[in-house]
C-alpha cells in the first residue's frame, strides 16, 4: 500500500506523502490493452477495398515464373492452358517439373469473386508452393507487376 499509518502523537508531525501509487493506472493501461487487441480484428472486417491496382516493384527471378489465371467465368489457366479445377496441381507440376521452389504468379480478372482466387492459392500452397503471387495492374496502365502476400 502506499500509505502508511502512524500515531497521531505530538512527537510526530504528519506529512504528506509525495509517492504516487500507479497500481490504478497499470490496471486501467492492461484493460485498455486488452479492449483494443480485441477490437483491431473487427474493425478490419467489413471493409469494400478495391485491390486490383498497386504501386509495386516487379520481382525479379531467374527461371520465368508460371502464370495461373482465373478468368471472369472462374476458369482456371495455366500459361495460357485451360485446366479444369481439379487438374490445377498436375499442370503446376507439370509446369515445374516437379520443383516446389518456383515462382507462380497467381492474376484474376476484377470481376472473380475472392473466394474463387483463394481457393486456387490454397490448393497451390497445400500442394507445397511457398512462392506465390498475386498479379495487379499499376494504376497509370503501365506494366504489370507482382505483390507478394
């Protein structure tokens, strides 16, 4: 505690104690920590962005990477090859020649509904791709580039 208790005799004089008990304000900072770390995830949710269109550098890689599309029908593409959605991983290893380690650049057309895109990144990282990338369009209609998640 931080106060103390004393005799009121005549021999001691009383004086003001100039300690200042943060106790409270610790109590309150954890609460307040523990209010916001609950409520940043839902604030995020909810939200209409628009993600087709960013700023990016392009990567740079020495084996070309292999390009898996989703057109507006939610078909699925593997450089420029229509495959069916359950043939998806045999054409990437098809196309990798069985080696995990490349690049694949994963574009869909605006109008795809989101779940349709991460169904096929899902089922390319579960395969045991480490190294995939969605594809955008720099605002200004320039060149293409590539963001990874």
């Amino acid at each position: 505690m931080a106060f103390a208790l004393r005799k009121h005799d005549s021999e001691f004089d009383s004086q003001p104690i100039a300690d200042i008990n943060v106790t409270p304000l610790v109590d309150v900072m954890l609460v307040l920590l523990i209010v916001f770390m609950v409520a940043a995830p839902l604030m995020t949710s909810g939200i209409p962005v628009d993600l087709p269109k960013v700023q990016a550098k392009q990567l740079n890689d020495q084996k070309p990477p292999i390009v898996v599309s989703v057109d507006a029908g939610g078909g699925f593409f593997v450089d420029k090859r229509e495959v069916p959605a359950d043939g998806l991983l045999a054409a990437l290893s098809e196309g990798s020649d069985n080696s995990k380690d490349r690049r694949i650049h994963v574009r869909a057309d605006k109008t795809v509904p989101y779940g349709r895109v991460v169904e096929a990144m899902g089922a390319i990282n579960s395969a045991g791709y480490s190294k995939v990338a969605l594809v955008s369009e720099v605002p200004t209609g320039g060149a293409k580039s590539a963001s990874a998640p």
